[in-house]
C-alpha cells in the first residue's frame, strides 16, 4: 500500500543481478513504469536487453543521461 505512488525506480548497485531483479520486481509487482538500471558489466548487457530492463552502462554514465532515459524514455547506451 505505501509503495503504490512510487513514480520512479533507480537500480544503481554495483550488481548487475541485482539491479535487473529490482527493476523487474518494482515493474511487475509494484506497477512502477519509469524504471533505469545500470549495468556495470558489459557482458551483461544482452541480459538488460532481453528481458527488456532500460539501462545504461555503468561506463560514462552521467545523472543527465539518467534523466533521459527515465524522463524521456530512450534507451541510451554510452
């Protein structure tokens, strides 16, 4: 009930693992739709892909390309 006006959900660790099962759980459960991860392996990037997880690598990435893949909706790859 006290999760249900998330609007935004930021899965920053350094665990790629961990960071997609967040995302899915805060979609899936708790209906939050605007959702980032980062990925911090780039091995790991097929699995974000995939499973359709916005994300953006860990290498580069900047809290204004944050911004624009939760606010604008875009996948940005750096």
């Amino acid at each position: 009930e006290k999760y249900q006006n998330i609007q935004y959900l930021f899965a920053l660790s350094e665990n790629d693992a961990d960071n997609m099962v967040l995302i899915k759980i805060g979609s899936k459960v708790y209906g939050i739709k605007n959702t980032v991860g980062i990925c911090n392996d780039s091995r790991n990037e097929g699995m974000f892909i995939k499973e359709n997880i916005p994300y953006l690598s860990s290498k580069g990435a900047t809290a204004h390309s944050l911004c624009e893949v939760v606010f604008k909706r875009k996948e940005v790859q750096l």
